[in-house]
C-alpha cells in the first residue's frame, strides 16, 4: 500500500517456533500460508482482506528470503488464474479477495482449476463481506463451491482454527486434488486474537525449478474427452478422498454435552455466537463446555454424510446454524437423513430467519426458541418464560428516532472527488437531471445527500458498461463514472472499448485519485509514485486513446469546479461522434494527508518557511442558508449555532480539521453563493521580508480601520 | 458416537464487554488498540473486532472489546464477535449522537451499563444540508441516556482534544480511566499510552483534562438546564444601556418607551441598523416597530409577553440591515473581523496570516449599488449591460490584506454615505414597506397572524439565486397568508408554512403544505 507502512506487521511474519502472534486473523492467515510453504500469493485488494495484500506487498524481503512470489492481480479473475501453477507442478499457491463480488469474476478461472484438478495445494481465501458494515449484494460464496466442487473451509473465529483451516486446507487440497476455499468473514478477519507460530518454510519446489523443467498433461487441460472426465473424477475420485481426508484428520469438532437427545450442527463461523447465546440460556460457559452436544463444521463442503448420521442418530431434534441463503446445508442434511432413515427433526430455518446475519440478538432469539420447545425443563424459569427485549420501549428511547440522524459513509474532508459532483449538480442546474451511471468505489458516495447522482451501478468497472443501452439518438446523453480502480480493473475494456466498438455517444467520467482508494489506497497502474516492487505512471488518458478514444479531456486539478462544469458541459454537448471521456484527476486527500502531514510538521520544526492554507467562514456575512453545504457535504464544512439574536439558524461554520482543499471557495465562486468563505493563507516561520510587509501592510490597513471606526458607530 | 456425559458443571464467569461507536476518521481504533493493551498488561484476556469497512469513510461504525480473567487451567475463553443487546458493560459514544445510535441498538442497559459519551456535536450531512435548522436535539439524547444507562458520564472531548492538540480518543480513555468501570488503577492507563509511543505528551494532557472533568461529572453531574439543548449556544441579548454617543443615547431613551420584554432585541436590532447605516436609520427602525407595539398595546388579549413587538424588533431590524455590497465590504474590512479571522484559525504567535475572499459580484449587484436611476437605465439597456458584464461577472479572489485590495472594498464600504440613493436600497424600502403594512392590517385584528407574518421574513436570506429563491417563498407566502386572514388558524398556517418552506431546499415540504391550504381555500 503506497502511504502506509506496515512494517510492525511485517515483523510478525518472521516469528518463528513457539513464539506468540498477537494480531488480525487476516494478518495470522498470512502468517500461516508462509508457515505451510506457499510459492505464491495472488490476489486484488477488498475489504475484508486488503490487509493481507498489504502487508504481503510490504514484506518484499521476507518473501524474497523465502523464495515466496507475491501478485497484485490486475483483478480476482488473473489472481484465480494464477493458481494455475499448481496444476501441473507440487506447488503450494494461494488467492485471495472480496467475497462473493471477487468470486464473481474469479469464476471462470476458478471453473476451469477445479475441472482439472491440482497436483500442489491451492487454496482461495475469501473475505466473506455479509451483513453489518457490508458494502455488496448479500450472496453466499458457498454457491460457488458447489458447483465448482471446490471445498469450503468456514473455521471457528480464533486465530487457533483459522491457521490450522490454512494448513491443513493446503494438505485436503492435495490429497483430493481439488483447490480449497477459505471463508474468513469481516468480523473473524478483524478480530485480534493470538495464536502459538511455527517456523516459515520454503516451498517444497521453486518456480525456478518448474520453470526451469516445464511439466505438461493433456489430462488436465479442459478440452473434450478430458473435460468429461474431469467430471466424473471429481465425483468418483477427488470427492471420497476429501471426505476421507475429512474424517480422517477431524476437521469438523464434536463438543460433547450432557444432554444428548437434542444436538446443534452449525458453521465453524458461528461458533463464538451460539456459544454466548447458549451461555445466555445457561446451557455453556465461556471456556467452551456446553450442556448441549456440539457438531462444528470446519469443512461446510463437502459434507460428511457418517458424521452427520452419528451425531443425529438418538437425538430428538438437531438445530443447525446456517447463515445466509439458500440453505443449502440444511437441504443436503435432510437428503442425509432422509436417506439413512434417521428420524430426527432438524430444525434450522424456522426458528432462524431465511435472510440476514445472524446477529447476537438473532441467535438467541432462534437457539431460545429451540431449547424452549425441545428441552424447557432444563432452563432456568426466567429463561423459560421468553426474555424480555431490553429498555428499546421506554418513551425517551423511543424519542431517539427524531434525534440521532443516519451517518452513512461518505467523501472524506477535502477529498478530491467532492468537486467533480459539485460541477455535476451545478450542470444539472443548468440542462437538467441526466442518467448516470455509477460504478464501485469511494465515488459512488454521490448517490447519497448532498448530491444524490447516480441511478444504477452493475460492479466494478461496469459503469460505462452499464450505460451501454442508451447508446441511441436523444435530446440528452448518458453520463457514465468510473474510477481508477474499476478503469484497470476491467473497465477499459468492457467500457471504454466496448464504448468506442460499438460508437457509444455517451459521456464517460473517470474519477483518477491515483490509488484504488475505497479498498485502502493500494497502487495501480496510473498511480503518480514511484514503487519499488510494481510499474507505476502508466496515464488513463494515453490507454484510453490507446483504445480508439479520440475525444479525451484531462483534468488535473479537481478542485477547479467551473473547469470540471464547463468540461461536463462540453461534452453533453459536443457535436463529434463516439464516446466523450473525461479524466479527472487529483491525489485520495486521505493518502494525501498520511505523506504530506507528518514532513510538513517536520519542516516546520526545522524552521523553513511554509504556508499552510485552511478555510473559513464570515459569521457575520453568513445568513444560515447551506446553500454551501448542498454542494459539499465535507465533515469539515459544519453548522453552528450563534449568539447573536437577529440569527434564527445556524450559520456555516469550518472547523480545524479543514485541510484547505479549496472546494468551499471554488463552489462559491462557480455557483454565485455567497462572499462568506474566506481563505486563510497561514504563513509559517515567516522570513523577515514576509514581517518587514507584513507590517507595511497592517500600518496602513491599521490606520485606516481606526480612522472608519472614529468616523462611525460600530455597534455589531 | 452419541456420547453419555455425566451433567455439566458451568462455569457461571462471563466476560466484560465494551462497545466502542465512533465516526470513521475519528480514531476509535485507537482507543480500541489501547483497551486492549490495557486490559492484556493487567493480565486479562482480551479479543477486539470491528467492522470498518467503507464506513470508515466518516460513517458510523462499531468496535466491540470482550475481556475476561484468564482460566487457572488455561483454557482460552469463547468470546464473542458483536455485542449481545442488553449484555454490554461498557458502552463509549465518540460523539453524543453516536451515544444515542447504541441505545437505539439496545447495546446500553438500565442494570449495567457505564455509557461514556463525548458531549460534542458533529452534525450529519442529513441535520447541515436543511435551510433552517436541521440539528437533532441533543436533550433527547441525555433524556434516553439517563433513562437507559446504569451510569452516564457526558461531556464535550472534543475541545478538550483541540486544546490539548491531541485525539477525542484520548480523552475518552481519560473518561473510562474516571468512570471506573474496568478494575485497573489509573497509571495503568497513562503506563499504556507511554508504551504506544506515539504523540504521547498530547495524549496525556487530553487523558488529565478528561479524567478530572470525568471525576467532577460524576460528583455533580450537569443540571439538565446547564446542558446543551437544541439550538444550543444561547442567545446574547445586549442591553438597552446608552453607549456615550449623544445622537444613539436619545434613541436608546426613546427605545426604553416599548414594552420592556422586548428590550434586549430592540437593543439587538437598534444597534444592527445604525452600525448598518446611521442613526437617523434607528430611527426610521424605531418607528417602525413602535407602530406594533401601538398595536399590541390596544390589542385586548394583549400577552404580557409582547410576542408581536419582540418579532418586530427581530424582524425589521433583519430586514433593514439587507446584505448588500456595501454592506459586505464593511464587514470584510473591519478590524474587528481581522481580529476574529486570527483566533478562528488559532493563529500561533510569530505566525502571518492573509485572507482571501471569494466574491462573484453580478451585474445585478452593480445596477444594485449605482444610484436608482443610473441603476434602472442600466437594467433597461441589454446592450450596455453585457458589454458591462464582460469585465464584471466573474469570481473575484479578494486579497483583503494586501493594500491593492484592501483599499476598494474600504471605499465601497465607505459608499454607505450614498447608499439611500442606490436602486438596491429602494426596492428593499419599497419591499419591507409592503410587508410591514399586510403584518400592520393583520395584526390589528389578529396579533398571532401578525406575529407569523413577521416571522415570516426569515424565509428572506442568502445572496443571488439563494436569495431569489428565498425571496420568491417569501411572497408566496405573503400571498396566501392574505387569503387565509379572518380565520381562526390562519396564524397556525402561516407557522406551518413558514417551517415547510425551510425544510427543505428543493421546496417540496412548502409546495405539500400549500397544496392543503389550497385544499380548504
């Protein structure tokens, strides 16, 4: 990652035997695949695991001692297709990215690994990004693993589980031949926890070597007759051996308990949750006993039919905990029990909702109600009667409703991006609202107040794509936005060349931050620094051109909002034929910040001479209109309410935190506001000419001042 | 496989759980990553999660901490991932609203948990982008809190945080230190910021000033009446006092005639259009206003109060002082605001500031401050006015420091001499003339409705199209509050009108409101 460093972490990549690992669980994965002896990473950065592309990409050494090569893939797709080294040669690879979105364009690659099976351990880590603070679709990555037959690890959220999930999912994937998937969610990938290290080992064979002595099978290319019999090996073969490699190394846990005519079948993942909600009922404690029989499934695919047969015969009824949608568990469990004639109920998702997380608030709704139906003796009397919700009823709680306001994400003080969407809504002043259509990335916070742009967005890099049906004859054209990240992404094919190819009329606006700034500011192809490890400085503009575009417009400067607007303009309105496409660029002020913060303070200390710029607001001149604050909506750029008793509202107000990006002035200025916004230009350790005009300039001014003020009442 | 277990003992421990809701940016990791080091140097188990995401981008989000004693035997503790409503120890709000986010989620319970808020606000895009006034009231939050909570602990860390040139983090970790819901002793605390080796003497000083605030809130927690309530800051009624100046004293005599309720704003509005203008303008002001408070006075069911006096008083002064160029100019170029400029940007001594202004005057501002019929000629004349608009309408970057610029807009300041002669000037007279008599006719026959129309001028603000729009509201307004006059609710529509159309900027609650009126018309 360009303005981060990460070398604290880096540090906890070289423990060795015995230590102790305090950290993220997505930092002890990375910790684990060095431990198990990977050749490669690959993978495209996304919450929840930019983490481990980070740190990966700062520990270049480590890597380089290990003989370990570490991909930025250009996408999930080439960090899928990456695994294909494992195919051919014993060599231990891992990709990694956002689930189910990256899994999406990962899946063809991903088809076409599992068809033909691997020889060396390929296991794909995914960030399962489902409920609370979630910014995709709510899917399953467990669909894909089904119809791939790729094997799904969902271990228990502690650090524990999950390194022991990376190495013995590289061992499953080599004894079945099949690449293996690992299903860590935000909150498990988040979580700080501690584990007992091992060693860092080399891998058993180098790429040197494989590439050295290349190795080919036409068995395992898919391409008829071996397709087809990719097909049945994968049921006949590589599936028996996972579940015997299953039963054999117990990867799924059994929690005894005392009372054994119920049972509780549930994801590794939610683990920690049934446990606290079974505490609640009184039926385990918090060091992991539990009254009620456990069946962790730390392998949710394939499922281990003798298993499941074992743990239900005898019992009642077995709850199963399975999150998300289609319950795809809960159907191959009642085939399983259907078939071996066991006459136990399985319950799961009726007391459980269909849809949504399973909070903790859902858990012990749905575990209450199981226990209270099956087994209401053995609960406590106040657990028995339902419990009741807490104080949500009470009338002052209930008030809250009017007072606490949504705060959903948006642009950061003094982002670049801020501008371009001022210059937007100033447009659609002028000539009216336009469809535009969004993309993925930290600008589709224009779809949310102030500016509410944006109808429609398809992923990453879709944006121009998605606009591809409006390419006919109209009053008005299609404004499509993109962002760097989505542009290399895919973007510049499936939607500038797919623009210029099929002659679209419509307005492309590339947002250019120089980082894919909404997964943390990780370096692309256009970034401006340079980078050891990667090629940088490669222009949007010159591949767009390169793409047959020949109306291109480069912005340079965001905050110049008349510039942008008139830009927009032009090309809504521009007589010549085939796509407009605008490259609007200024640097993430979030990374901005992190670089230029620290060396201005430094500088300062030294004594050199700085001007430091922020904004403000005349409150006197201000009249509490927000108009201003229509066409910003910067956490900096606020309300506050004055003493003075002429004002009913509030008037604008800029508080410290102002980076002096310059927005505020340029909005007033190209939108005819105000004259209230002052920009105040700070000179730090002024040299003695700044003092010797300095004070030229305040003897006149001063003399001035006075004067006025003895010729006339000042009385406000 | 089915296993006979004799019945299980449980361990009946649970841990502590702490909430931790903060705005993305706002460095609630910090905090988290110090509870955490914290509790493991007391030699507690600790496990911390959050759910950053894109949140992080100045939205809402959560970090949740569990702790608990270690096993003699040494078995890890099952802790969970997100807090159990009801069951959190600790809740710590970043912001006030953020502190009523985790009640509304049910994280704070009446019979355990501490709820530690920072009393500060930062308000939502949703409460700012509101032509009026948007602001959530924070005494809705102090009310559920206390109604909520075991123990809450409230006080603005933000500016202990700006004082003390650190973190809000740090401050709130001073507050938990004082709350005294974890069982570590305070140099714990302090021990744990050294060791996080990073601004560390700022973090102090905040952690200090927070923990003896901490310690005096929960002595002698805020009266509900010292706290901030909607609208907060109170407003700063000056007294009806002379001042020195002959000419000012004997109107602030003559002022001392009105209904002594509506003193302080008549003091507020005197003095707002004399320093505007002169004081034969108070004058013109006074006039004014004692033409209701005549009114109010005959009035049989008169307040005592002088609700109509104290909105004239407000109102026409509002009206009179109208923003200008002029006007603007002057309050560019004052001293006193070079001063202001100075603390709001916390100018360090040996440290030179400029200001620039962004200005964008339009040729309907030159016709403005021209005298009326010059002004009007020009308005009349297309040709001359774009040959004219060339040079002017354009955004201007005002150096107000430097002499080149300082001294124009000194001057234009100094036009107020000639300003009654200016077009700008006549049509604002002409304007508040007609709307002072429909609220004059109102009033006598119905106070209430006049007060409204009075009320009613605070739809008239912002400069150019804000203005404009604002301005076309207002007659609208006008015009139907002239239909609704003899009715018994007409003052209770015209209030309703008068809110809709501040509600929102696109005019959608006004137009609704007007569409019921219609209906009964």
């Amino acid at each position: 990652m360009a303005e981060r460093s990460f070398a604290k972490e880096v540090e906890d990549l070289k423990l060795g035997d015995g230590q102790e690992f305090r950290g993220e669980g997505i930092l002890a994965i990375t910790k684990a695949l060095l431990q198990s002896g990977v050749g490669y990473v690959a993978g495209y950065q996304g919450a929840p695991i930019s983490h481990l592309m980070d740190v990966l990409a700062d520990g270049q050494e480590i890597l380089e001692e290990l003989g370990v090569h570490f991909e930025t893939s250009a996408n999930e797709a080439a960090a899928a297709a990456t695994l294909a080294a494992s195919v051919m040669y014993p060599i231990r690879g891992a990709a990694t990215f956002k689930s189910t979105v990256g899994t999406n364009v990962a899946s063809d690659a991903l088809a076409n690994l599992a068809s033909g099976g691997v020889t060396g351990g390929a296991l794909i880590i995914v960030g399962e990004d489902y409920g609370e603070g979630s910014s995709i679709m709510q899917e399953r990555s467990h669909a894909f693993a089904m119809k791939s037959q790729i094997w799904l690890l969902d271990p228990k959220p502690d650090l524990e589980s999950i390194v022991s999930a990376v190495e013995t999912g590289f061992e499953l994937s080599e004894a079945s031949n099949t690449p293996v998937m690992l299903e860590v969610r935000i909150r498990a990938c988040h979580v700080r926890g501690s584990f007992r290290a091992k060693n860092n080992k080399r891998p058993s064979m180098s790429l040197v070597e494989a590439l050295e002595s290349p190795r080919r099978d036409t068995s395992r290319i898919v391409l008829p007759p071996a397709s087809y019999v990719h097909e049945k090996e994968k049921v006949e073969k590589r599936w028996p051996a996972a579940v015997r490699f299953i039963q054999e190394r117990r990867m799924n846990e059994l929690v005894p308990g005392d009372i054994g005519d119920v049972g509780i079948i549930l994801q590794g993942g939610m683990y920690n949750g049934v446990m606290r909600a079974l505490q609640g009922l009184g039926l385990a404690d918090v060091w992991g006993t539990s009254r009620i029989p456990l069946y962790v499934l730390n392998v949710t695919y394939p499922l281990v039919p003798d298993e499941v047969v074992g743990f239900c015969r005898g019992k009642r009824a077995v709850l199963l905990v399975e999150e998300g949608q289609p319950d795809y568990i809960e159907q191959a469990l009642s085939k399983i029990l259907r078939q071996a004639a066991v006459p136990t109920v399985l319950a799961g998702k009726d007391p459980f909702p269909m849809a949504g997380e399973y909070t903790a608030a859902v858990m012990a709704e749905a575990i209450g109600t199981f226990a209270r139906h099956w087994i209401p003796d053995v609960l406590a009397p106040e657990v028995r009667a339902s419990n009741a919700a807490p104080a949500l009823d009470e009338k002052h709680v209930k008030g809250l409703a009017e007072a606490v306001p949504p705060r959903p994400p948006g642009f950061c003080t003094g982002c670049p991006e801020r501008p371009i969407f001022a210059a937007m809504k100033l447009v659609e002043r002028e000539m009216g609202p336009h469809h535009v259509a969004a993309d993925i990335g930290c600008h589709l916070f224009s779809i949310m107040p102030p500016f509410n742009i944006g109808s429609t967005t398809m992923g990453y890099g879709l944006g121009p794509a998605s606009a591809s049906a409006f390419n006919v004859k109209a009053g008005k054209r299609a404004i499509s936005v993109m962002g760097d990240g989505g542009f290399w992404h895919n973007g510049l094919t499936s939607g500038i060349g797919n623009a210029v190819f099929n002659k679209s009329d419509g307005v492309v606006l590339i947002v250019d931050n120089h980082y894919t700034s909404a997964t943390g500011g990780q370096a692309l192809l256009s970034s401006r620094a340079t980078n050891r490890s990667r090629s940088t400085q490669h222009a949007i503009t010159t591949a767009v051109k390169g793409m047959g575009v020949e109306w291109v417009r480069h912005i340079d400067h965001t905050y110049d909002v008349g510039r942008v607007r008139d830009t927009l303009k032009e090309a809504l309105t521009s007589r010549d034929a085939g796509p407009k496409v605008i490259v609007a660029s200024s640097e993430c002020m979030l990374n901005r910040q992190r670089r230029e913060r620290p060396l201005f303070a430094k500088a300062a200390k030294a004594g050199k001479r700085l001007v430091r710029q922020r904004f403000g607001v005349d409150e006197d001149v201000c009249t509490g209109d927000h108009a201003c604050i229509r066409l910003s909506g910067c956490p900096s750029l606020s309300v506050k309410h004055t003493a003075d008793p002429l004002k009913d509202d509030p008037v604008a107000a800029i508080d410290n935190s102002c980076v002096g990006c310059g927005n505020c002035g340029e909005v007033a200025e190209a939108a005819v506001l105000c004259p209230s916004f002052y920009r105040a230009d700070i000179i730090v350790n002024p040299t003695g000419w700044d003092r010797t005009v300095e004070r030229l300039r305040t003897a006149v001014i001063g003399f001035l001042q006075r004067r006025r003020d003895r010729r006339q009442l000042r009385l406000a | 496989m089915d296993t006979v277990t004799p019945a299980l003992r449980l361990d009946t421990r649970r841990p502590t759980a702490i909430a931790v809701l903060a705005m993305g940016g706002q460095g609630g990791g910090v905090l988290v990553d110090w509870i955490v080091a914290l509790v493991e140097s007391q030699g507690h188990v600790a496990q911390a999660t959050s759910v950053p995401g894109v949140a992080q981008r100045t939205g809402a989000t959560i970090y949740y901490v569990e702790t608990i004693a270690p096993d003699r035997s040494g078995r890890r503790p099952v802790l969970s991932l997100m807090p159990v409503p009801g069951e959190v120890d600790i809740v710590i709000g970043a912001e006030l609203m953020e502190a009523g986010r985790a009640i509304q989620r049910g994280l704070v319970s009446p019979d355990r948990t501490t709820l530690i808020a920072s009393a500060h606000r930062a308000y939502a895009v949703s409460e700012k982008v509101v032509p009026g006034d948007g602001a959530g009231d924070p005494a809705k939050v102090y009310e559920a809190a206390q109604a909520a909570s075991k123990q809450f602990l409230a006080f603005d860390m933000a500016t202990i945080a700006e004082q003390t040139e650190s973190v809000v983090s740090a401050a709130l970790f001073g507050a938990l230190a004082a709350s005294g819901a974890l069982p570590y002793p305070r140099a714990a605390y302090e021990s744990t910021i050294r060791a996080a080796r990073l601004g560390v003497e700022a973090s102090l000083r905040a952690f200090d000033r927070a923990y003896a605030a901490a310690e005096t809130e929960r002595r002698s927690p805020t009266a509900p009446a010292a706290r901030p309530s909607a609208g907060s800051v109170k407003k700063k009624l000056p007294v009806l006092g002379p001042i020195g100046d002959a000419a000012f004293d004997s109107l602030v005599e003559r002022a001392r005639g009105l209904p002594e309720p509506a003193h302080g704003m008549v003091a507020a509005g005197l003095a707002r259009v004399v320093d505007f203008q002169d004081v034969a303008y108070g004058r013109e002001y006074l006039d004014r206003v004692e033409a209701f408070a005549a009114i109010e006075r005959q009035a049989a069911s008169a307040s005592t109060a002088f609700p109509l006096t104290c909105a004239a008083a407000k109102q026409i002064a509002r009206a009179m002082a109208y923003d200008d160029v002029i006007r603007v100019a002057d309050l560019k170029t004052r001293g006193s605001r070079f001063e202001r400029v100075r603390s709001e940007i916390a100018l360090r001594p040996g440290q030179i500031a400029y200001t620039t202004e962004f200005m964008h005057p339009r040729i309907e501002e030159v016709c403005g401050t021209l005298p009326a019929g010059i002004g009007l000629w020009l308005e009349s004349s297309p040709r001359v006015q774009g040959a004219l608009r060339r040079f002017v309408d354009r955004g201007r970057r005002v150096q107000t420091g430097t002499i080149g610029w300082f001294l124009p807009l000194y001057l234009l300041a100094g036009w107020r001499r000639f300003r009654r002669g200016t077009l700008r000037h006549r049509r604002e007279a002409a304007h508040i003339a007609a709307w002072l008599d429909q609220a004059n006719v109102a009033a006598t026959r119905d106070i209430a409705l006049g007060v409204e129309l009075l009320e009613a001028r605070r739809l008239v603000k912002g400069y150019s199209d804000t203005h404009d729009a604002g301005e076309g509201r207002f007659s609208r307004l006008m015009a139907i509050a002239r239909r609704l006059e003899g009715r018994a609710d007409a003052a209770d529509w015209v209030r309703r009108l008068r809110q809709s159309a501040l509600a929102d900027a696109e005019g959608r609650a006004f137009a609704d409101t007007i569409k019921t009126v219609e209906s009964f018309l």
